[in-house]
C-alpha cells in the first residue's frame, strides 16, 4: 500500500505541473478567444458573447472567401514546391554515408536556430532590387552581352532588374524557405525506414528508376508524405510574417487579416471567428491524414 500510494503521489507530481501550465496558459485563452467568436463588440473595449454565428457567417463573404481561396493557393503551392525540392533531398540525405548525414541533418536543420525575422530580412536582401539575385543575374546578363559582342553579334541591352519583392512570387519563395525543413524531416524518417532490398530487387528484376521510385519507393513513404504534407501547410496557410513582410498590397493572407481585426479594426469577435476557421482547418486536415493513412503500420505499408 505504501509503495503504490507513493506511486500515486509521484504520477501527480509529474502530471500535474504540465497540465495545469497547458490548462492556463493555453485551453483557458483559447476557450476565450473561442467564445469571443460567438459575441459582438460592446462600447470601446468590450466584448458581449451573446451565442450569435454572425461573424462565422460574415467569414463567408465574397471579399474573404476570395481571400481565403488565395491563402489555401499560395499555402498549397507553398506544399507542392515544398515536397518536389524536399523529397529528393530527403533520399540524397538517406542514400549518404554515414559519416555525411548528420552534417546534412544539420544543414537541414540549421535555419530553425535563426529567428524567422532575421531570416525574412535576410531574404528581402537578396530579392530587393539592388539585391544579390538581381546583381547576380545582371553580371550573367553583362557577361553574355560581352560574349555576343566577341563574336560579332548585338550587344544586349541595359539590363533591367526583376520585380522579385512586394509580390505573390515573393510570398511564395519566403514560404518555402521557410517551411521546407518542414517537409524535408518526415520524408527523412519515413525513407529511413525502408527496406533498401525491396529497391535493389526491384531494380534486379528489370524496373528502371523512375518505375522503382514511384512504385516502391513512394507508396512505402505515402505516411511520411502525408505527415510531411500536413505539417507544411498548416503552417503555411497560417503564416502572417513572411507575407507581410515580402508581400505587396495584393499579396496578403487569411492571417494578415486576422491580424489587422485585433489591432487596427478592433473587432476582436470577427478576428476570433476567422482564426477558428483556420484551427477547424487544421482539425480536417489531421483527419484526413487519419484517413489516407488508416490500417498502415508504423513502418509504412506492406507490398
């Protein structure tokens, strides 16, 4: 009896600090913000929760549905680029020596111990018009000029530098650069796990690469896809810094607008509303990774 009560005394000891962190910090706010969703704006500084759906139901207007629409694009453009660059990294990072994949780990992991601002302006450096893309662009452009000119043909003309910042073509490059470690590390797992024999047998038996990697290679990593999938769009349809900062006036998303109904528009219901629509989002999103990966073992799925 001694030893289970002290049993019980640890397990509470243990549990309980982190739940109730979790529990004040972070479902009591959220349960707040949710029931502000349900209210409207009373006087200066007060919220009225009153039971009403009326800005869920504004959330469905033209002008945010638009808006809306142009987040889940840009987030889901964000994910495609995110996993056609990811996963042949991933499988160069699988297929390394040993002695090679924790510095490529490293590289991959590296961004995440830089502030995203300090990597966003870092950014802006290299996309601004004196920046270092267009500089590098324009010595290549100066350089064939030259070329042409040795041999005899027109010279180009005057080189004029890219409109590559303030415009969706930005947003989008911040997006992936941000979150493609992101895609790159679940990828990782899930062909780390794969049973190399299943490729080399494959390929034994006459299937050339491409066959191989889209029939036993992709289907064995379909739950890391997912996950990887998932994971990078979320976030991606959330992202309110990177577009902001490196989008124009036609380049804002679902989470620039939440952000100006807190602080500039003051309708703290409306901003709840539109945030729950994000986090209902996500909670489809989870579901449906549930779905696509149901009955897969851990290890990925069987041939």
């Amino acid at each position: 009896m001694a030893l289970e009560k002290q049993s019980r005394t640890a397990f509470w000891v243990t549990v309980l600090p982190p739940t109730l962190w979790i529990a004040v910090f972070f479902l009591i706010p959220l349960g707040i913000v949710w029931a502000y969703s349900f209210g409207h704006n009373e006087g200066l500084t007060g919220v009225a929760i009153t039971g009403t759906f009326d800005n869920y139901i504004r959330a469905f207007d033209p002008l945010y549905l638009q808006i809306f629409g142009k987040s889940i694009a840009v987030a889901g453009l964000t994910t495609l680029l995110c996993l056609i660059i990811g996963f042949p990294v991933a499988l160069a990072i699988v297929f390394a020596n040993e002695k090679m994949r924790p510095v490529l780990l490293m590289l991959v992991m590296l961004p995440f111990w830089t502030n995203l601002l300090i990597r966003t302006y870092a950014l802006i450096a290299v996309l601004r018009t004196e920046g270092f893309a267009n500089w590098t662009l324009a010595w290549f452009w100066n350089q064939g000029s030259t070329l042409a000119a040795l041999v005899g043909l027109q010279p180009f003309p005057a080189y004029q530098p890219l409109e590559l910042l303030y415009n969706n073509f930005a947003v989008v490059v911040g997006l992936v650069y941000v979150h493609l470690p992101f895609m790159v590390l679940p990828l990782y797992a899930a062909l780390d796990r794969l049973d190399k024999s299943l490729m080399e047998a494959s390929l034994d038996l006459g299937a050339g690469h491409l066959r191989t990697l889209f029939s036993i290679v992709v289907p064995l990593a379909l739950p890391g896809i997912v996950s990887g999938i998932i994971i990078t769009f979320v976030p991606a349809l959330g992202a309110y810094l990177t577009p902001d900062l490196l989008g124009g006036t036609d380049s804002q998303m679902i989470a620039n607008v939440i952000e100006r109904q807190f602080k500039r528009a003051n309708d703290w219901p409306f901003g709840a509303a539109l945030s729950f629509l994000l986090m209902y989002a996500t909670f489809a999103a989870i579901a449906l990774r549930a779905y696509l990966t149901r009955g897969q073992q851990t290890d990925g799925p069987g041939i």
